[in-house]
C-alpha cells in the first residue's frame, strides 16, 4: 500500500485486507510495516522486546553507525498476531536511524536488502502486505522491491492526486538509477462520497491515463469513520465488527478486483 500523502487511510485499509485474506480467502499472511510511527505494529499488538524491521535492515549499514540496534533474521523478527493466518513484521522510531545509515554505507546494495532477507521466508506466505509511509527513504524503496502490486491510494481530493504524481516521478526515478522495473498497479480512492467534486476526481484521473487502473471505491462519510474509529480504538478489523458495513463491503470488493 502506497500514498504521498498522509491521512489517506493506508493502514486502515492494510489491516483489514490483511484480515480478509486471511479468514475469508485463508491466505497465510505476512504484513510488513514500514513506517517509524507504528501504528499498525500498536494495532496488531507487537511484541515490543521483539526485533522489528529495522534489524532485518541493519544488515545493510555500518555496524558502528548503529551499534545499539542488532542485527536479526526474518525468523527472529517476525512475530505471530492474534490471527493465526496473520504475521508480523513490525517498525518502530529506529527507521530513521537506520535509514541514515544506510545511506552513509557506501558498500554493497540499498535498495534489496529486505528482499535478499526475505528469501528465506518466502513460501511460508501467501500474501505480503507491506504498509509503506508517505515518504522518500531507503527502507521504502526496499519495500517497494519486494511487492509485484503498488497501490496507490488516494482520497477524492487534488491534494492526494499531487500525491500519486508525486510517487510515480518517484518510481520513475527508482526505475532510472536502479534498472528496476516497479509500476502503480493500481490507485484505490478511499473516502468516496456520492457528490460531484468526488466524480470528477474520478474523471480527472482517468483522464491522467489511470483508466484501466482504478479499482472500485471504498465510500466515506461520517457513518463510516464512527466505526473506523472503533477499528482504531478497539484494536478489531471491521470485519469483527460489523461485517455488513458499506466499508466491508467495499473492501471486500477492492480484494476481488485485486486477486482476479
């Protein structure tokens, strides 16, 4: 899941796609969470005497810039939630340390660390979901190498459609320096409510040449929000919630476009 900007409702999405893949579809989960606030690591209660990301990513710095962070295999950082098809790979504040580091190391790779680690996990899994931030760093690029679908999402609004022409020059960018090969598969807009300005977002980016990339949108509105706040608050997907709401369902329709 990407978006260049904040407040989009990226992770809120993750998380319950990661939850209806796993009970719906029975897909073996593994949710990588890329940004230093760690919300979704707070979400799926993570183990905080656990490693996180960020000692997968040491690996790829100088071990003097960042003494105090140990660097650890994916076996020993990912943790269990309480979804037994769910596993976690959580972040915290050291991201930006380590991005740091990362950049000040001038040996070797950057930009596939996660993914070299990764291999040897790779068919545990059915699905990785990985949350990234609205940022330009290096663990952001590792997460955008490991993932064959980027989706952009995006609220019906001309800041956040900045926002994905922002991450496409940014891929773009990648793809020149690095001879990668990484593309929007697709833009999600999120928050959609029945009224003209948000069909003409819809219009406008068809227009921007997203046509055949827009997936079905997941609706907004105050009703909405009360019980995304509850997500939030209670720490349960919507789906344990309430199961019918315009927002499940809509989700539910986003994953169906999404796996074909």
């Amino acid at each position: 899941m990407e978006g260049r900007s904040s407040g989009v409702g990226k992770t809120c999405i993750a998380i319950n796609t990661a939850y209806a893949l796993a009970e719906s579809w029975k897909a073996r989960v593994l949710f990588i969470y890329m940004d230093k606030q760690a919300n979704a690591s707070y979400w799926f209660e993570s183990n905080e005497t656990k490693g996180t990301l960020g000692n997968i990513l040491v690996k790829g710095t100088d071990a003097e810039e960042v003494a105090d962070i140990k660097p650890m295999s994916p076996e020993e950082v990912i943790q269990k939630t309480r979804y037994p098809r769910i596993d976690l790979i959580a972040a915290d504040p050291n991201l930006l340390e380590i991005n740091l580091a990362i950049l000040k190391n001038q040996v070797g790779r950057q930009d596939n660390i996660l993914k070299e680690a990764l291999k040897s996990v790779r068919d545990k899994y059915d699905v990785c979901i990985v949350d990234n931030p609205p940022d330009s760093n290096v663990p952001v690029l590792n997460g955008l190498e490991i993932i064959n679908d980027v989706i952009a999402v995006t609220l019906p609004n001309r800041f956040s459609l900045n926002g994905i022409e922002q991450l496409e020059n940014e891929i773009q960018n990648y793809n020149s320096i690095l001879k990668l090969n990484i593309n929007i598969s697709g833009i999600l807009v999120n928050q959609f409510t029945s009224t003209t300005s948000c069909y003409e977002i819809l219009e406008e980016l068809k227009t921007k040449g997203y046509k055949d990339k827009i997936f079905p949108y997941i609706r907004g509105g105050k009703p909405t929000q009360k019980w995304l706040d509850r997500v939030i608050n209670e720490r349960k997907s919507i789906y344990e919630l309430t199961p019918s709401s315009g927002f499940g369902r809509d989700l539910i329709k986003f994953i169906e476009a999404l796996v074909g």
